[in-house]
C-alpha cells in the first residue's frame, strides 16, 4: 500500500529514512519507473518513496498557461503505487516554499524533516528558489549531511529521452497509442461525473460528462475508451472529448463517455476514463439525424477496436 504525506515537517516515523526519488513526476512514465529501479537498486534495504509537488510549480508560476497536467495527484499516487513505491511525499508548492533557497530545501526537508536515507534524481534536476540548485550542489549537499545520491541517465530510445513533454505532444497530436507505449499504459483522465443536458440520452446514447479541469486537452475527438468504475471494475466506450460543435459550441471541452451495455446512475463518482485510438477528429454536422448515426457508427468502431485488443 503507498501512503500519501502532505505535511514534511511532520511525518511519521515509519516514513523516515526512505530512499526518495524526486521530481514532478507528471504522468509517471517509463522514464519514471527506470527511476525508481535505479533507486530501490541503489538502496534495496530501504523503503522507496518519491517526493513531489502540488500543484505542479509550473501551475503556480504560469497561472494563465493552458492546463497541461498528465497526471492529477490520485492518478499519480495509484501509477507510483504500481510501481512498488511506499511513500509518496507530496509537498503544497505554494509562494512561501518556492522562496526556500537550494540549502534550505535540502537540509530542512529532505534532512530534518524526512530524515531521507539516499535520494535519486536525474541529470537535468534543479531545486530551490529560482532553480539555485543542481545535482552538483545536491551531491556535496547530501554528502556532508550523510545522504546518499543517485543522478541517473534518462532512459531514451530512437526518439529520444522519454519525458512528459513528449507524451503531451503525442496526444496533442491525437496518438494516444504513442502515449500507451512511453507510459507503459494508456492515459487516463480521472474526474467526477457532473450533470450535462442529457443530450446523449436524448440521441441513445448516455454519457457520463467529465470536466477537465486541470488536465491536458488532448486532440478533440472521438475515442474508443476503456472507464474503471470506484469498484475497480473496468467497462469498455466511447468518449467524445470537444466542443460538440453540432449541438452546443461551448467555449469548454468536456469528456463525454459512453459505457457499452452499462446501466446505473454514475453521477458523483470518479471515473477514470483511459484513451485507447483516436477513431475521428471532432467535427460538426447537418443536423442531429447526422450526429446520431455517426454515434452509431463510432461505437461500433469503438466495439470492434476494443474487442480485438482487450480480448488479447
């Protein structure tokens, strides 16, 4: 089981004398997870923890920025969890801990306060006020207070180093397929079922409606789908993640999700709604007489998709 600690200065003593992997951590990717190898490797005896930040310090710096995030703090703990880490560290990145300088940062949380037993990071880490540290400073930093340190290449391939921007860029892109294979699962968007216009039962075809909110918007489209409910269970759909110009151009994309053969009321639980294929790009159409076959048409092609993977 992975515990989340949210307050540095006041963790429990099982949680002491972790080895941490630090950074944002967005998305949780292969590159991740070469990471945490590299570390548990490191210190086999020590439980593995990662420390990270939220918001996202780009989030509080870049306000007005679109949202951009891969992965919110319950997708992230859950993809960490799979990987074997036992104690996630999420401190509240704020104006006030920014200010903290690149010493202050080491010595007072991952020293005093987590009481951290060796660390890991890669090449490119920076830390502290105004990205006054690196893993130069890190490494005589951990050194003279008894940490240990492991700076570990970026795990690569023929497009290069895996990383969040270029996960992003692939579902800007419309390929969540590229996605799946550098995060070494698909992406998923987790949300709470809010009320629409009922304009999916209208047209035969309910829909959960998920807003956003602070993640990615990924190319507007039409998705073949897979939605894990709060049992854990997993339901095959199709999901429309857009404007819907056709019957309502609103300013804001939402998530749309059908769940085949599903019955039963989804309003105010979490859904976690993973992309498979882009099967269309959003567009409008002459009427709801159009719309409503083109539906047809795309569950259809979201039924075969998943049946010839998910029965694999």
């Amino acid at each position: 089981m992975t515990i989340l600690h949210s307050d540095w200065r006041h963790v429990p003593a099982a949680a002491r004398g972790a080895s941490l992997a630090l950074g944002n951590f967005d998305g949780v990717h292969l590159g991740h997870a070469h990471l945490l190898r590299a570390l548990h490797g490191a210190r086999p005896d020590a439980p593995l923890g990662v420390l990270t930040f939220e918001p996202h310090p780009r989030e509080l710096f870049r306000p007005d920025d679109p949202p951009f995030r891969l992965s919110l703090s319950a997708e992230r703990r859950d993809a960490l969890a799979a990987l074997g880490v036992v104690h996630v560290v999420e401190i509240p990145f704020d104006r006030a801990f920014s200010t903290f300088t690149a010493e202050r940062f080491v010595r007072e949380v991952l020293h005093e306060g987590l009481g951290a037993r060796h660390l890991a990071c890669g090449a490119d880490f920076a830390y502290g006020h105004r990205r006054g540290g690196d893993v130069h400073t890190l490494a005589v930093q951990a050194e003279g207070l008894g940490i240990g340190l492991t700076v570990v290449p970026a795990l690569s391939d023929a497009g290069g180093p895996f990383s969040s921007t270029r996960i992003r860029r692939a579902l800007l892109d419309g390929y969540p397929e590229r996605a799946t294979a550098e995060l070494g699962r698909p992406w998923a968007l987790r949300g709470i079922v809010a009320h629409g216009d009922k304009r999916g039962r209208l047209l035969g075809y309910p829909t959960a409606n998920i807003p956003l909110g602070r993640h990615l918007e990924p190319a507007r489209g039409v998705y073949a789908v897979t939605v894990r409910l709060p049992d854990g269970s997993t339901r095959p759909g199709v999901a429309n993640i857009g404007r819907r110009p056709t019957v309502n151009d609103t300013p804001e994309s939402r998530l749309e999700a059908h769940l085949f053969d599903f019955e039963g009321d989804l309003y105010g639980l979490e859904l976690s709604v993973a992309l498979h294929t882009l099967l269309r790009s959003e567009r409008r159409f002459d009427g709801l007489d159009a719309l409503k076959a083109q539906i047809a048409d795309d569950a259809a092609w979201a039924r075969d998709y998943l049946h010839g993977r998910l029965e694999r």
